[in-house]
C-alpha cells in the first residue's frame, strides 16, 4: 500500500510539474519558463523538479512533446471505408488540439529560430501528423481508392499532404484574430479543406477491386504459350 501511495504522489507531481511548464512557457518563453517560477505554478519545490527531470531543458522538452501529442484522439483506421469522414474527423481532432495550445505553439515558433533544441520540440507535432496523413494515403492507394490515370505524381500528393496540414493550422492558429478569412463554421472548413484534398490526389467515390498481384502473375505463368 505505501508503494502504490508513493507511485502515486510520484505520479501526481509530475503531472502538475508538466503541466505547470506548459502554462509557464507559453507566458514567458523558454528563458522565462525558470524553474522557481514553474515550481511556484505547481506548488512544489525546485528540488522536486530536478529530481522528476534532471533539468530544465529536459521538463521543457517532455513538456512540449506531451503537449503536442494528438494523434491518439482520433486515429486514421487501417481500412479506409468512408475516406472524406475519417478524414475530417482526424482534421478535427487536430485543429482542436492545436487551439487548444494556440498560445503554446506561437512561443514554440517563436523560440524556433533561437535554437535547435526549441525547433526540435516545434516541429514535433506537426511531423508526426505528417507521417500519419502520408501512411493513410499509402493505404488509400492499396484499398484502390486513389485512381493511378488520374496522372497525379507523387511529388504531387507530398505537397497535397503538406497544403491539407497548413490549411488546418493556418485555420487553427489565425481565425480567432482574423474571422473574415474563414466566413464558414470550423467543421465545414475542414471538410471543404478534406474535400479538396481528396480531389486533388485522385481518390475515387468508391473503392475499386483490385486483384491480388500474385494471382495475377499466377495467371499470367500458366497461360497458355502462343508458339
């Protein structure tokens, strides 16, 4: 019992260390977020702090990449089935999160061009929702949901990806300060914004069949030979 206890209170202080170095940084920046000031936020003591993390640059950096961790909220499925509703639930799921830490990510970016270690936690959310849209496009294209003669390159559907990911964290970051660029409710900006996407690498409205590759080769070795 006094182990689970002590797990517990462990648990308990790190959690509002984090949480404290999120809300610190994102009103005084990395040389501002001090260490007295965050233990002040969290009502513990600094030792506490070095104990938990080691350092500073440690908490700040566990503290930034729990904060931009949002890809568990709404996961692109491994079967596509409805593609324009996976997707804009994902898109929401994203766009909430990045509101969410709207005052964070402006001193990341901010930070960003100080150093490597601020880039390095910047860029971290924004890669992984990369990747993520990447994978689910490769599995669109297995599922025969993208036409291959639409004649889109690859090169085509990188920058696709990457236009879809800065359409929601422009929408996101900047429609509170500047509402006249998106006249439409978030949710409909987001399906126009998925709905273009769609188009524009090529999927079709319905899956379309495809043959396994090694029945086809299977057919192909034992037809008959013309000679």
């Amino acid at each position: 019992m006094l182990v689970d206890y002590a797990a517990s209170m462990i648990d308990d202080h790190r959690n509002r260390i984090l949480h404290a170095a999120a809300s610190v940084y994102s009103q005084y920046g990395r040389q501002g977020a001090t260490t007295r000031r965050i233990a002040a936020e969290a009502g513990v003591n600094e030792v506490t702090i070095f104990r938990q993390f080691g350092s500073k640059a440690a908490l700040l950096e566990i503290a930034m990449r729990e904060c931009s961790r949002i890809d568990a909220l709404a996961p692109l499925p491994r079967e596509p089935v409805d593609p324009e509703h996976e997707l804009t639930m994902w898109a929401r799921a994203h766009y909430d999160g990045i509101c969410r830490m709207r005052a964070i990510v402006r001193q990341m970016l901010s930070d960003a061009s100080e150093g490597t270690e601020a880039r390095a936690c910047a860029k971290h959310g924004p890669s992984s929702a990369l990747a993520q849209l990447r994978d689910y496009v490769v599995r669109l294209r297995r599922g025969g949901w993208i036409n291959d003669t639409a004649g889109v390159r690859p090169a085509e559907v990188g920058t696709a990806v990457s236009m879809l990911m800065g359409a929601v964290f422009n929408d996101a970051m900047n429609r509170e300060m500047m509402p006249e660029l998106f006249p439409q409710r978030p949710i409909d900006s987001l399906r126009a914004y998925v709905r273009i996407f769609l188009r524009g690498i090529g999927t079709r409205s319905e899956a379309s069949p495809r043959a396994p590759r090694t029945t086809s080769r299977r057919l192909s070795s034992s037809a008959p030979s013309s000679e």
